[in-house]
C-alpha cells in the first residue's frame, strides 16, 4: 500500500528554500501521501547530498523533487547518481528573476533527464509526482482523477 | 508484460519536428519499448488533439512526450485533458532559440504541470519516460539500470 | 445596431488577472460597448474552455480579447476554436516580468493567429477591438474617430 | 463587394523585407482578396509614410499590415496616423533574432495599439486581417470558415 | 553667444517620465545652458510632434535629447525629421526593465541614427548633448573641461 | 576649413573588427570628412589607448567612434579620458549575437556617455558623428541637408 | 608569512557599491587576511584608475578584486594594467537585475582574463581569492581546508 | 620546479569539448605548463567525476579548469569536491548561444565559487591559471610578464 511508505523525497539546497518548496508539502498532505523533506547542498555538502542520492532507490522513495535557485545543480546531480525519475524546481532569484536557475536545471544533457517544472513551481512538482504514482498505485490514481475533475469546476 | 502494448504516445504539432523527436524513438527501439507516433497540432488540429487527448488513458498509455515549438501549446493542452505525466520538448527555434518554446511549455500554471525536458531534448524525454515506467515494471527497470551503468563507463 | 448585443468577450485565465483586464472593461463603457467577462483556465478546465470558444461566433460575439500569463495558452487555445478575430493580452509575470506570457502568446504557428499586445495591455486589447468593429459598425467608428482626435489635445 | 478594391494595404520599410512580407500576398491571393504593397521606411521617409498613413482610410483600405525589423517603429508610426486597425510583423534579425523587432512593435503605449503577430509571421498577419474582413463582409468569411476546416484535414 | 538662446529641446512621450528626465534638466541648470521642455508623445500626438521635430533647427536649438519607454519609437520619429543631433534616453519599464526600450531606440536603420544613453540615463544625455556643444561653444567647453576635471577627484 | 583637418578618430579594438567598421569609412569618403583609422584594444594594449584617448583633442579631432564586441569596454575607455563626445558602436558577437556588446557600451554610468548606436552599425555611427559636426562646419551641414533629402527619395 | 602585509586589493567604481562588496571584507576578516579597499571609477577617474592598477604588483598585493555595475568595466580596466589575477563582481542593477554587469565584466577578449563570479556574489569573490592565496600560503591554505570542512557540516 | 609536475587539470564534460577547451592546451604548451586534460561528464559519471574531483589536489594539481556547455553543472561539481581554485569555461550552445552554460557556471551559491571566463573562452582560462600559478613560481610568473608586455605591441 502506497500509504504506509514515504514515497517521494523532497530536497531542496538552503534552509531560504522551504518556503517556495512547501507548496509541494501541502498537495503531498493533500493526497495523504509520505514525504521526506531534506535540506543539503549539492555544493556545500557533495559527499552527504551524493550519499543521499545513492540510497534514494533502496531507502524505498519512488519520485523525487529537488529545489534549487541560481546555478542550480542539485537536481541534475540528484540525477546523476539515481534511476529515479528527478523533478526539478527552478527558485526565482533576485537578479535574474529565476531564468538562471531554469535554465541549470531545464539544460541537462543528453541521458540524463530532470523533469523541470515553472519557476517556484512547487505545487505542479507535487502533482507530476502524484500523476507518475498514479501509473503504479490505484489509490493514488483515484484520488488524482477526482482532483483534476475538480479543477475543472 | 510491458512488451505487449504501446506505453508511450510520442505527439508533435508538425511534421516539421519529425527529425528531433526522432531521439525519442531511437531510445524506446533501444530498449524495445513501444510507442505511437501522432502528428496533430493543437492550434490547427484541436479537436483532434483534444479527443486524442482524452482517451489517452483508455487507449493504455501511460506516459506521453509531447514535442512542439514556438508558442508550443501542445505539451500543456494534452495535458490538460489527461491524468497521465506529460512531458514537454521545447523545440529549437530559426529566430529565438527554442527560448519561447521553452517558456511556452514550462511555464504551467498551478494544477497542470508539464514535465520540460532540455530544448531538442527528445532522447532525454524518453529516458524519462523510461524512469517512470521502470516505477511499475521491473523488466524495463533492470534495462535502465543498465544502461545507466552503460553511462558511467 | 451596435448597442443593443454583446460584441466582445474578454476571457482571462485566472481570477488574479482581472485587475489588469479591467482596463479592457473601461474603454468597453466609456464607449458604450456591451461586452462579457468570463473566467475560464485553457489548461485546468479545458472542456469548458473549448465548449466557450466554439460558440463564441454562434453566441454574437465578434471580437475576443483573451488575457493570460506564464505559458499563457488561453489567447491560442480560443483562436484554435474560433474564426473570430482573438486578441492576446500577456498579464506580467513575477519572475520572467511577462516575457514568458509575450512569447507563449505572439510566437502562435502559421493558420492560427492572436493579434498580440503589450505585457498588461488590455486597455490597448479593447481600444483594437473597437478598431476592428469599427470596420462594420459606423457608430462605433464615429466614436473611435473622436477618441483618436481627441488623444492628440 | 469586396472583392473589387482593395482593402488592406502591406507597407513595409525596406525592399529586403519583401520576401519575409510574400507570406502576407500569397495568403491574400489564396483567398482572392485585392491589396496593396507600398515600400517606404519610417525612418529615412517619414513625410512619404505619414501621408500614405493618414491617407489609408479615405483611399478605401480596411485593415493595415506593416512589417519592419530591428527598432521596428513603422507599425507604430503608421497607427498614429489611422483609425483602421494596423498589423506589426517583427522581421528577424541577424543580431538579436528579432526580439528587438518584436519589443519595439508590442510595446505600444495605452491609446494607440499594434495587433502584433509573431517573428517573421507575415502569412499569420494575412490570416488575421482576413478574420477581421470577415466580420464584415459574408464572402470572405465564408471562405474563411473553408480555410479553418481545411486547417483541421 | 551660447548664453542667450535655448540649444537644446528635451522632448518626452508622457507626463510620467519627467521625474527621469529631470537629471537632463539638472545638468543643463548647472551648466547655465538654456533648455526648452516639450510633451508630446509620438503615438498619441503624431502632428504635433512631427511639426515639431521639423521645426528644430529653424527654432535654434542645436541639440535634441528625446526620452521614451516602451516601444519607444519617439526618439526615431524625432531624428526621421531633423538633421539635428538626437540623443534618446530610454526609460526604465515595470515588466522588461527597460530592454525593450533600450532596444527600440538604439536598433535604429541605416541612415537615421539615435546617440542612446543608458537605460534612466537622462544626466549622461545632458553631458553628450555638452560635449557635442563643446565643439562649438567655447564658453561650454570651457565649463565642460572643468566639470570632466571634477569628475576625477 | 573641415575639409583640411581630420575631424574624426575612427578606433577598434581588433583588426576582426574592420570589415563592420568599414561602413563608417563609407560613409566619410561619400561626404569627403577625413579621418584617421587606429586599431588599440583597451585590453591588450591600455597604456596606447590611454595615451591615445587623451591626446586625441590636442591632435584635432573632434569627434571619435569606437567599435568593439564582447565585454566592449573600448568606447568607455576612451570617453573616460577625453572631452570629445564618443560613438560606440557595437560589434555582433558570435555567441550572444552583440547583446553583451552593447549593453557593455551603453549602461554607462553617470558622467561619462558614449553615444551608442545599433549593434554593427557603423555606417550610422559615422551619419551622427556628421550630424554633430554640422553644428559647428556649415559645408558639412550643407552636404547633410542634401543626404537627408536624398534618403527620402 | 601572510598575516603581516595586504594581500588583496578590493576596489569599487562607486560608494554605492560598499554594501554588496562588504562581503567579500566579512570573509577576509574571518579569515584573518589583510585588505584594503579602494574606491576608483574607471570612468570618472581613470588616471587614478589605472595609476593605482599598474602599482597594484608592485605595492605587494597578490589578488584583486573588482566590484562594477551597469556598463562594469573596473575589472577590465584593472586586468588590463596588472598581472595580478583579478576577480570581478558583477553589481545587481535596477533595470537589468545585473545581466548587463555580468556580461560586461565577464566576456573579456582573448589575452586580459577576469575570473567572474556570480551577480552581487561578493563573498564569493574572497572565496576565491582565498583559494587562489592558499596554493602559496600553507597557513591560509590550512585555514581553507577547515572551512571547507565547515561547509559540509 | 614548476616544469617537472602537471599543475593544471583540464577537465571537459564530453569529447565535443575538445575543440574549443584546445584553446588552453595551447596557452600552456606556448609557456611550458604540463596539464593532464580528462574527459568525465558530471552528470553520466557522477563517480568518476568525483572520485577524481577529490583526489585532485592530493594528485598535484594547483588549479582546474573545467569546460561545460547548457546545463553546465562539471565546474562547480569539481569546486564542491576540492580545495583548488576551479576555472569555468561555459561551451557555447547551438540553442541559446552559451548563455545557459554561462549562468550554469557562474550564480554559484555563496561558499563555493568558479572563478568564470566568457564564453568558449578557454585561452583565458589557461591565462588566469597562469596568473594564479605566477604569484607562486617565479619562472611561470617571468614568462607571463613577457607575455604581458607582448600583448600590448
């Protein structure tokens, strides 16, 4: 059952990011579905984000979705190192307005995907997990069929 | 068995796009995954596109790449009327780049995400449709497992 | 006569653009223009959306004025479905300040055009609506003839 | 009847923008419709320009299409002087891929708009001036509701 | 003597840029160099200020500094017309920052160039409008050489 | 006389740079202005164009252009050292197409303009430079006068 | 031994710019490293400028680094007069959110190198200064390592 | 001695790279510098990547230069893993040109920084390492000097 297991790892690379990231939070507890939420810099901290991301698969999550502003690296190096699918965030920076960090996470090359998402689209992030938890999990599925029913109303 | 029925609509809006989403279909013959290729543009063609849309799920697929450029509607109007995970080509553009098709297709509202992938980027789409086939079935799993060590050497 | 039916339909994507749309709605009654505002997202309720826009011409309305913002696909999505003349009003973004709404709404592919204007420029979306049924209608163009005269003083 | 004067007039600034500007005739001879094509820069002729502006409506034109590149202002110049409604078509450029054509014809201030199409987009221009004809003359709406059709075969 | 006669006109599109254009008029006060302010936009106000701008060189001034935001064709317009120089200061705008000003003054054709400043850059068009009439008036010059001495302590 | 003397120091950065620059050339021996063509890059070779730039009024010449591409600091360089007023002139770059060129040679700061055209354009750097030296040179301006009329015919 | 002259020379164009480039001293002090920092336009005082840039060996200092906004060609202008290795930093602006900086300071040409960091990223300059001191100094080098170490914890 | 150890490792994401990272193989053979070039993606041989990122200084290296084009995360994943100063060259894209590279390679977030050069600018990059190198050896730095000199006639 898809509910007694955190299914998606959310990580973002600054404690600044939980703001933006937590409208991925609120649809997750919306559906009733688990969550790790982890803080690690994939510049700052290589080794423990690499670590991490090397366990993603055996530690049982499913979908993961990571958050970054700037030179975004985090979810292509998340990516690097697992066979999970990676939903990346692109944080709106002060400069550039975000395109710096859409374009460090949208760019990645070829082999390599991140599933990118609007910048601080944390919420879409949250229902693309949803809708690739919907092909394995029936439950979820259902829920996210009477969700998008009720957008349109 | 996953190797029995298509899993993955490959659409573009124009014939034109044929030669990039070409990537796509080199890596689901690679690993002997089966897809249907729509030529149907959203503006042009839209109730074609939207009933196409629509029944996407009733027809068996379970993932759909969508590749398009310009003001390139089509990743989000399919996805507008599906539950399955859309995932978005920005096709390169003569005179901007693929920088609007880019943010035509990434750019979603809240409720109705697109997957974006890098512009010409429709190899990578189909790794990531991949990775998120490989959620439900093991075979095609253990076949990306692979290559993704096939990568690293 | 002019005056006695709705000629325009000014559609928006979002509760939150109609601030900005509102300047559409003043030259609409400074000229005495009859027109009907409606609420109606491309992408989280496209049956709605679609089922409004083939109608449009069967309902009396001659001109349409779409605003939209990010991937603002409303504008092309109506023109899509109409033979009415749509114009497109990119609504300013946080991040990108609009040039995603620009480019998502005026790059539109050849047969499907939206006669685009600037970032929130929706008093300038009326003030070509009534251009364009001045053609027909010499009432409105006697009175467009005098707001033309008059900006010059 | 519409089809024995001519009611849209295609200005242009410069003789080498005549090839981008044939997209716009091919589309009107498609559809029988009798134009004018008038070369004449904003910049290096402006008394020449604004005469031809100012004497559109009264010479029997209906609908305006003006393309130019670079500091593209000859839509601009040319809707300062007319109540028809005009047309902008950003040329592309060598340097900036035409975004420079397309800010400097979008961006008009309140009161004076251009109905601007995209990049390069002078066949979509036509379209767009042959959905406005239509509103007032049955013939060529007719024949534009074939087009549409056609567009979706 | 330069002392006796306005050289210079600073013309602006509206109302509202005349806090930027201000720094011109500071500049122009300390320097003790006469100056004639003009409203009057392009677009809205196409006879006047052709009249205008045609008129330059018969009224005396010598110089002209033209600021504008938007598709800011006002600086062009004004040089279509006159053999003066003609400086254009581009206005900062709330969505592009100013790019597409910036752009739409400095992409000027062959034949008919604007001598563009910064973007808000409305000091530094007083200062090229001194260094230009430096060439001829000794007593500017003379000011000048110590205002550039200043500069650098 | 004007005819004498060389009134304008046309510099570059790079000897790549002349084929663009040659349009300025053109254009001085069309109107029989000499000028006096120097290739320094404000770079390599700093103490040359410094000693260049400051001798440059005490040589005679009364207006200068500078061409140059990339982080194009030239133009600036040689405004910070001299009273005379400085056209730069943007060169087209292979990567950003001139955007870094001309945003290096136009964001100024206060105190020091460098009167800046449009990306390659020489030929209209060398048009202002003509139009500043009319004020002061009535051959000049006569000869001006002429060409103006000439481009409106 | 490191601790008893100064090493690095931060220079600024402008006073405006002391808040951003407190950063880079906030770092330095932590570090114990000596400084001294300077406020010289490269446009406004360029005698002093460049004076100060060709002594910059000379006086002892071993890293520089420049902070610039707008048209930012201080690190240039620097790099042009030193052999010293210099950091430049480009300064967010109002209008362009600092990409004009950025490309200003960061597409040197062939042969005067600056080694640029992110928009505003101040303290990342000393960063690298640090590192850059740490391959000749083995108690800087020291220090380094156990704030590297610092990072990951 | 400098001459009897590599001191510099240059670093690409793939074999297209070679062409223009060949930029600095020749500085450093034209100054005597031994280099060890490595080809390892960051993103499909995260290990490889990061085991050799970490024993780079431990191997002798004194400075990295790492090239990358689009997402270009392979500088700043070295820069996470090393003490060493690491030299960025962002590749120029078919697509946008470099700019995504170069805004991958440069908003590094505070505490790691990449020392950016322009675009395809691995002359330069091989230059600052020079300049790094030069502050340490005193033969290296004898040789840049006359480099130095050399630039300017």
């Amino acid at each position: 059952m898809s509910e007694n297991k955190k299914l998606v790892a959310i990580i973002m690379g600054s404690k600044s990011d939980e703001d933006i990231m937590k409208g991925a939070e609120d649809i997750f507890k919306e559906f009733g579905i688990k969550y790790e939420k982890i803080i690690s810099s994939a510049h700052r901290m290589p080794e423990k984000t690499s670590k991490f991301a090397k366990n993603l698969k055996a530690d049982g999550f499913e979908v993961v979705i990571a958050g970054a502003g700037k030179a975004a690296h985090l979810p292509g190096v998340i990516a690097s190192y697992t066979t999970l699918p990676v939903i990346g965030v692109p944080i709106k920076t002060d400069d550039l307005g975000g395109l710096d960090s859409l374009l460090s996470i949208v760019q990645m090359p070829a082999g390599v995907p991140v599933a990118t998402v609007a910048i601080n689209g944390a919420k879409n992030a949250a229902i693309l997990a949803i809708q690739i938890l919907s092909l394995k999990y029936l439950e979820i599925n259902k829920k996210f069929e009477e969700y998008k029913s009720g957008l349109a109303n």
